[in-house]
C-alpha cells in the first residue's frame, strides 16, 4: 500500500527539481538577454561618443590648418586648433573634449612623413602643410554590458574611445573665366609701372594680331581662348555658357587672337540683353550697365557712386544687383547694342555673370612676328561694366579691374575649398 505513494511522492519530487532546473536556466537566460541588450545600448552610446569626438577633432584640425601660413608659428597653430576642439562637447554633450598641448596636435610636411608635434618637429616652417588632431576619452562606463561578467570567461570593463583628423589648406573656389586676357600692368600700352587700381577701368587693345598681323594698339585686355580653341564661335560658346571654370595654370601657353566683332550678342547676354528677343545664355541678376553717360565718374562702379551725365545719381553694381536692375536701353546708355532687356523675372533667375576672371599675361610677347601663345603670370578679377556694341567696336568695351585672387577680391568663394588650379584665398579642408 505504500508503494504508490512511494512512486506520487518520487514524482513530486522529480518535478520539483525540474521546475528548479528550469528557473536556473531562465535567469540565466535573462540575463544573457539583458547583457546583449545592454550591450547593444553600449554600443550605441560608444558611437555617439565617437562621432562627439570626431566633431572635435575636426574643428580642431581645421583650426589648427588655417594658420598653415608658413611663416606663422605653429604655437599659434595649436592653439587654435586646441580652443576650436574643446569648444567641443561628448558623453551626450554633457563634458568638454580635452585636449593637450604638445599631444594632440601634430605636423608634417608629407602624409608619407611621421607626425611630429610642434616642440619636436624637424621640418622647416615654411614646408609644414599638414596637421593632425587626435582626441579621446577613456574610461567610459557600461550602462548593462558588465552584467555578462556573470558568465564565465568575461570581463568587460569601461571602453576607450578616439578618433582623429588630419587638414591642410587649398585654394578656395572661383568664379570661372571668359575668353580675354588682361596685359600685365608694366606691359599695357601706355604702361601702368605701379599696377591696376582696384576699380580701374580697362580698355579692349584695338587690332588683330592674327598670323599675318600684330597690330594690336593701346589698351589692357583683348581676346584669348583658355580651351585651345581659336574660332568666334569658341569664345561665344564660353560667353554664353559658364566661362572657363577648370583655369589654366600659371604658366600654361593661352592662345590670343584679333578682334571678334561677332561675339557681341554673347558677350551681351550677361546683360540680359536680348537678340530678337531670344536669349543667347544665362543673364546676371543685373544687367545695369555702366558708360561715359550712365557712370561719368569712369572708376568704381562695383561699389563706388557716381552720376549720369545729367547729373542724376546713379546706382553702383552691388545696388542695381540688388534690385535686379534691367539693362537702361540704347537711348539711356548711348550705346548701339540692337537689343532688348530682358523682362525682371529673367534678372531675378539670374546667377553671378559680371563678376568674371581673366588671366593676366605679358603683353610684349603680342609684338613678336609668330606668337600665337603666351603664358599665364596669374589672374584678374574683372567686373563687365558694359555691353559691347552691334559689330563690335571693341575700343567701348571695357572691364573694371577688381583685384586679383588670392586677395580679398569678390571673385573667391571665401570659405569653399576650390579644385587644384583655384586661385582663392588659402581655406582649410579635411584630408582625412
């Protein structure tokens, strides 16, 4: 009789004992669980971290690169790129970025060449193009990845986290070029022996120059195709499309030609003025044009003032762009254009068309019997301050010298690193 209970009893048992097997493995089931997931939250915390940190390395580089100068001393360099980078925050932007003086910031002439921070480096000043900025932050702590040290084998601790960035300077961008070159000062007939003055006018040299001629007369700038070309037709397709933005180098051999009397409704359409009505290519937010009867001060009219020949005041070239001013019309400009202005909405679709580059070439070469190429000495930028007249007569046109590239001239792009042949002022940009 005792038997089955005996047997209920061993059974009870056995459950029992399952059923305390089975809560072992549960909770170490929860806590595998709770491990994975925690280490998942890890993770993501560690790369919100990382990206923090590579915020701060950036700014720091960048900072850092800007006093590039070659000249500068790469104290105040560091410094720089030190106050950019702890300006920064990490851990959720709850705890300023540290950097150290003498460590986080390194040189070099060569990204194939060893960083090397300011007190021990061997290269001279002026080769130094390169920095880099290198930012941590150890001892992170785990929110839930430590409860999978329960397990055997593991131990995770707190993480360490960096990251680093390396910058130099390049040319900003430019605006592109048209199909003229500007004389060198000392070679423009008559000579300018201390150079252009920003807001001078230039004058178109008269004369061909083609291969059986070099009559070219006084003046500062003529015609020159910066594509190989030769033809009217080149330098109209570069009036009317963007212009030259991929420059030549300095140095490189740009072919000169004569007169193109037929390019004058290309060269207009900067203007927004219309050939039968059509318009030949992008215009400029203004087409308002500047003569000896709309401008009589003759200097200046990016931002200068001045008066028509009436006596009335007239707009410079930043107001009439920032009131879309239209093209005034033959009768106002004393001009003989043939055209028409487009209507406001055409100005205000518009882009930056007058503000233009030109390379700046040895003039005296253009006397030499045979010279059809002449190299490149650097760049101008040139404002079109008037359109050209039906047929044209190239002795009207002129262009207003505003300064060259590497300066504060409003042909850079300030801030926006360029391609390899940009002329802009030195601005920093990452590498790596």
């Amino acid at each position: 009789m005792t038997r089955p209970r005996l047997h209920g009893t061993t059974l009870a048992s056995r459950h029992a004992r399952q059923r305390g097997a089975v809560a072992i493995i549960m909770g170490l089931v929860i806590v595998v669980l709770v491990g994975f997931v925690g280490l998942a939250l890890d993770l993501g915390k560690l790369y919100v971290a990382k990206s923090e940190l590579q915020n701060s390395a950036d700014s720091c580089a960048l900072a850092a690169a800007r006093d590039l100068t070659g000249a500068t001393p790469l104290t105040v360099s560091e410094a720089a790129g030190i106050t950019a980078g702890s300006r920064n925050l990490a851990l959720f932007q709850k705890e300023q970025v540290q950097l150290v003086a003498s460590q986080s910031v390194r040189y070099t002439d060569s990204l194939s060449n060893p960083f090397l921070d300011k007190d021990s480096s061997t290269y001279p000043l002026n080769t130094i193009k390169f920095v880099r900025c290198d930012v941590s932050r150890v001892g992170i702590a785990n929110w839930f990845a430590h409860v999978l040290n329960a397990m055997p084998g593991i131990n995770i601790g707190p993480s360490t986290v960096a990251a680093y960035a390396v910058a130099t300077t390049t040319s900003a961008q430019t605006t592109c070029a048209i199909p003229v070159f500007v004389c060198r000062p000392d070679t423009a007939t008559p000579p300018v022996p201390g150079g252009y003055t920003i807001g001078q006018w230039l004058v178109t040299k008269a004369g061909t120059a083609d291969k059986d001629s070099v009559a070219y007369g006084g003046g500062n700038f003529g015609w020159a195709d910066l594509t190989g070309g030769s033809s009217a037709k080149d330098l109209a397709n570069q009036l009317k499309g963007a212009g030259q933005c991929n420059l030549p180098a300095t140095g490189a051999m740009i072919g000169s030609t004569g007169e193109k009397a037929s390019i004058a409704d290309e060269w207009n359409s900067r203007f927004g003025i219309l050939k039968g009505g059509n318009p030949q290519g992008v215009t400029d937010f203004t087409g308002f044009a500047y003569t000896d009867a709309t401008w009589t001060a003759k200097f200046n009219a990016y931002d200068g003032s001045s008066t028509d020949s009436l006596g009335n005041a007239q707009p410079n070239f930043l107001a009439a762009r920032k009131a879309y001013r239209a093209y005034q019309g033959d009768p106002t400009t004393l001009l003989d254009t043939q055209g028409s202005a487009a209507p406001k909405a055409a100005y205000e679709s518009g882009a930056d068309r007058r503000l233009v580059l030109a390379p700046i070439v040895d003039c005296t070469a253009l006397g030499t019997p045979g010279v059809h190429k002449i190299p490149v000495t650097g760049w101008a930028c040139l404002l079109m301050v008037e359109p050209m007249q039906k047929g044209g007569n190239n002795s009207t046109v002129r262009l207003e010298y505003r300064g060259d590239t590497v300066s504060s001239s409003p042909c850079a792009t300030q801030g926006l690193p360029g391609s390899s042949t940009s002329n802009g002022p030195l601005v920093p940009v990452l590498v790596q």
